[in-house]
C-alpha cells in the first residue's frame, strides 16, 4: 500500500498507475513507483511479486485463486466460438473473441482504471454510512459491471473495450452465496482469510470485482484494496461526493482513444 494519495486530477498520472503497480503481499510496499522489478505468478498470470520469497510466503492465501483461474481459463477455452458476420466485400469475416480473451481484456480493464476504481471504491463505503472512514467492508464488495463494446476494432486498447453498467457496494452474500448451484465456498474462504490476515496488521480490505457477462458467462476480475484502519481517509484519497460521476465520466474519457 505504498501509493501516493489519489485525487480526481492525479487519476491520469502515469506515475500514479505506477505507484499502484506493487508486490502482491499488503506488508511489502514495493512497487513499480520504488523500482522493483515485478514478475507474475506463472500460475494465473495475474499476481505480481518482487521476489520468490514474497510469492513463497503469499502462496497460502493465493493458491486457491491462482488454482481457480487457471480452471477457468481451461473451461472458458472449450467454449464453442460465436458466429462471425457474414462475408461481404466490405466486411470480412470476424472471429467473436472468447470468453478467455474478453477475460484478459476485463483485467487489463481492471489494471488500467485501477488509481480510480480505487478512489471511488474507498468513498462509496464512506457513503453507506455517511462516515469519514469505509463501513460494511467485511461483508459487502465493490462491484463494477461492465459491458463489453460489440464488435471493437481491434486497434481498440483493451481495457478500452467496455460500457459501464453500475457500479457501487454489493453484498458479498448476494453475490457470491455458499452452498448455491455455483458454489463459492472456496472464493468466500479464501477472501475471508485476507480480511482476517490483514485486520491482523490494522489495514481494512475493500474487495474489487470487476465483472462481464459475455457468452452467458460471468467473467470477475479481482482487487483487494486495503486502507489504513482508524486513520481518516482523506489521508489516503480524495472525498468526492459524486463518486459514480467521476467513476462513469472517467471511463468515458479515457476509452476516447
């Protein structure tokens, strides 16, 4: 958690992306921004270490999402590929992505809006109870839904590639319930784990899903954004009272490329 404070000007810095840019383990604090050198898990190719050491001690909270995202890119694979458009002599034929490459374009998605989604997430918890500090982070997540632009061209960056839909605290029952015909369990313990891994160290987490339904599947990518527990948030980011005007307009903006 070695990021800079966040206000809505400093959201397009490129140093503030890169300060945001750290090693997977909240005790750390080494990031882009420090100079260190990350690599990714070569599992799910989405959690970032400093060291092996880091990766090493992090493996006992990371193995049940490391394992879950690589079976999901598996299922996600053997999808059967869409219909592409009709051939005309304007217009040739079109591949509709899979589910594994619009998965890649949500977490790129989710890494390039990272600085605001963070910002935004930290006020709406404020926001539930009118409090100077996040409250019913335990039991609630931030939830963005997207929805993926039809047909983008591919000279479209990425994380450029989605339409905002809502945004705001869920809660995580609602969402993500045990014992259901999609069971859970294993997300709902291994979240469960890190909230109670980093209470231990006086930092809050605010859960961050960042979701598409494309092809009938739900398709999640993950933060966990952790906050100084009884320091006053305006220590770590800017308070908006606007916050899902300046989440949709920043998206839109940004996505102009």
């Amino acid at each position: 958690m070695s990021w800079p404070r966040l206000t809505v000007d400093s959201l397009d810095a490129k140093e503030t992306r890169r300060s945001m840019v750290e090693c997977k383990v909240a005790s750390c604090g080494k990031s882009k921004a420090t100079g260190a050198k990350l690599f990714a898990c070569a599992g799910c190719k989405c959690a970032l270490y400093c060291s092996r050491e880091c990766q090493k001690k992090d493996w006992p909270r990371h193995k049940r999402d490391c394992l879950m995202t690589q079976e999901n890119k598996v299922d996600m694979n053997s999808q059967p590929d869409s219909s592409t458009k009709a051939s005309t002599p304007t217009n040739r034929p079109q591949r509709a992505a899979l589910p594994s490459e619009v998965s890649d374009e949500l977490s790129a998605f989710r890494k390039h809006f990272l600085p605001t989604l963070t910002l935004v997430a930290i006020n709406a918890f404020c926001d539930i109870e009118k409090t100077p500090t996040p409250r019913r982070w335990e039991d609630h997540l931030f939830l963005v839904q997207l929805e993926r632009v039809p047909n983008p061209s591919p000279s479209l960056p990425a994380w450029a590639r989605f339409r905002l839909a809502a945004a705001g605290p869920y809660p995580v029952e609602l969402l993500f319930p045990k014992g259901k015909e999609i069971d859970h369990t294993g997300w709902r313990n291994s979240r469960d784990e890190a909230v109670a891994r980093n209470l231990s160290m006086g930092l809050g987490t605010i859960t961050l899903c960042v979701s598409c339904n494309y092809q009938g599947m739900g398709l999640n990518a993950y933060s966990d954004l952790q906050f100084l527990l009884g320091a006053p948030i305006e220590m770590g980011v800017e308070r908006v009272a606007n916050w899902k005007d300046v989440l949709l307009k920043h998206i839109e903006n940004e996505s102009r490329v």
